[in-house]
C-alpha cells in the first residue's frame, strides 16, 4: 500500500532531475532499494507502469538493486559484510551470531543499514 | 543514451517536512513515535502514561488511525489534548499529515507529544514524523518471534515497550528469546517490559520518558 506514496516519490524525483537535465526520454532509472525497508519491487514496478503515463519517464524501466543490512560491532561500531537472507530470519540471526569476532576483540554485532531508497542514476535520451 | 547522475534520496520530501515538524515543535517537548502492529497497546500505553504522569508532565496527543475516532475519544476522556488522523486506508502516516496536525494542539503548554502510528510493523519506518525517538511497543500475545519477522521496525526504535506482561504464565511465548532478537537487531534498545493491566513495569516508561525528555531539554539549552 506505501508502495503508491513512495512511487509517486521516485517519479517526482525522476521528473525533476530530468527536466534540469533537458532530457526527452527517460529510458531507465537506477534504484537502490533496503531489504528491510519494507519496499517491495514487484510492486514499486507495477505501480510505476500505472503513473508514469504521459510523463517523460512512460517507457523507462526501473532497475531496482535490493541493498542488504550489515552487521555493526556493538563495542566499537565497526561494519561487516554478512549474508543476510531476508526472508529466513533464523538464518539471518545465526549468521549474525556466528561471525568472527571484531577487528577490535568484541563479538556482539546488531544489524546497520538496509533501509531507504534512492535514485543513484537515470538512463536518459 | 546517457546516464545521468541523480543520487537522491526518492524520500526527500517526507525528511524535509519531518525536519519543519521538529523546528516548529522546538526544543521543550520531547516528541514520541509509537509503532506497533495493531492491539498490542499503544492506545492503552497512552493512556496509562497520561494518567500516571498527570500533574507532572503534560502530554499531547496525535492519533493515527484508518479510520474512527475512538482512540482519540480514549485520550480525550484523560483529559489530554488530541488530534485523531484517519488515513482513510493509508497505512502509515506521514509527516506531512504531523505538520498539518501542530496548530491544533496546544503545544506551548506541553511537555511530551506522543504520536501514535497506525497500527503496522512495516510501513511506518521509511517515513520519518520529526520525531525525538521511535518506540516500538510488541506485546507478549503477539509472540517471540516479531523481531526476527519484522526488523526493520526495530531497528530505528531507541525503545521497545514489551506489553502484556500479565498474560506471560499462560503464552507459550520465550521472553528471553524476545530480548536476544531485539538486541541481535538493535543492540541500543532499551526493553521495557511492562503491563498496562496490572501497572508492572509501568514506572521504568515513565523514567524512560523522564530522562529523554531531560535529555533533550539539556541539548536544547546548549545549542
């Protein structure tokens, strides 16, 4: 349901930077989405289709890169890259729980990062 | 066909208001964001908070629901000032609908507005209300598992009030397992476990709410 909200603000945004650009055709728009944002792409792409209609962007595809979480030392604030399956949270939770220890000797880790959603790029014409 | 750089985030909109929000709300009033799924307490928690804190602290209420004004009606019948949001089948709110709700509230003579979401683990977290600090209250009925399936709301909450503590003999639910996975998820939580019914609990929420607001006050006057 915020899918609606928050396509109509990639729009907005496309539409803005592209009419600074001068471009005429939006062909593709570069998305980089958190696997815990709570935004799922299918449905980002079904609502693009029904509001990108006699816009600049009524041809472009979204190009939506799902950007994991990782995980942050809880003593020293460290990151780490760590498989994260978004819909199995137990193995997520075992994975977080058997990492190496930190750089700096801990081995608590919590999760960081993996929210939002961005426009980094547009293909353009 | 080129490629041009963009870089924003598609958001923007919403932060930018949660920023005026926080402005106009100011430096005296610590703003609360409630999240929850539905029936876990929030109202009730509401509730209980004004009643326990009257004479001390005065709050101030925003309620989001789809639709009704029940909740309000219940915050009202404490004797706190209430604005009742319906999203009309939104299913979170956003800060635009906080800015619109301001001048109706009495906020020069408040000292804590708590902002109750709609009832909803998912949606309410990409959108930023301008609040202080995000609270997410679970409950035991919910079981021990909320965390692990929906994290990304625990993630952004500086506490988790867990409620219903009351009903803990009867639930085959881990209380211990609920702290892990609160903690494995966001480490910097504090847990709050409590009972509307009974009032267990309750007085550590009040702290809570106490030092934050201090807390603020004290960033306030330094800056």
């Amino acid at each position: 349901m915020h899918e609606l909200s928050i396509t109509q603000a990639i729009l907005d945004t496309a539409l803005r930077h592209a009419e600074q650009a001068h471009v005429k055709t939006i062909r593709a728009l570069d998305l980089r989405v958190g696997a815990l944002s709570g935004i799922v792409p299918d449905s980002l792409r079904f609502y693009f289709d029904l509001i990108n209609k006699g816009t600049l962007a009524e041809d472009a595809r979204l190009e939506i890169e799902l950007v994991p979480p990782r995980a942050r030392c809880r003593a020293c604030g460290a990151e780490y890259d760590f498989p994260f399956e978004a819909d199995v949270a137990e193995a997520w939770l075992a994975q977080l729980e058997s990492l190496e220890p930190c750089a700096c000797g801990q081995r608590a880790y919590e999760l960081s990062g993996g929210t939002g959603c961005y426009l980094d790029s547009m293909d353009v014409e | 066909m080129t490629r041009i750089p963009v870089i924003a985030n598609v958001l923007e909109y919403n932060t930018a208001v949660a920023a005026d929000v926080r402005k106009i709300v100011g430096s005296r009033v610590l703003t609360l964001n409630l999240i929850s799924s539905p029936g876990a307490g929030k109202t009730t928690l509401i509730e209980r908070t004004a009643a326990a804190l009257k004479g001390e602290l005065r709050l101030a209420v925003i309620e989001g629901d789809l639709a009704t004004t029940l909740d309000a009606a219940r915050v009202a019948a404490q004797g706190v000032p209430v604005v009742q949001i319906n999203t009309n089948g939104g299913c979170h709110l956003e800060a635009r609908q906080i800015m619109a709700a301001l001048p109706q509230l009495p906020l020069g003579d408040a000292d804590v507005l708590i902002i109750e979401n709609v009832g909803n683990l998912v949606c309410p977290v990409e959108f930023d209300l301008g609040e202080d600090a995000r609270v997410v209250v679970t409950s035991l009925t919910e079981g021990d598992d909320k965390p692990l399936k929906y994290p990304a709301s625990f993630m952004a909450a500086q506490a988790v009030v867990v409620n219903k503590l009351d009903l803990a003999p009867y639930l085959p639910v881990s209380m211990d397992r609920l702290c892990q996975s609160i903690t494995a998820i966001n480490g910097r939580a504090k847990i709050m476990p409590l009972s509307c019914a009974t009032g267990e609990g309750l007085e550590a929420w009040l702290d809570w709410i106490r030092a934050a607001l201090r807390a603020k006050r004290e960033r306030g006057s330094l800056s």
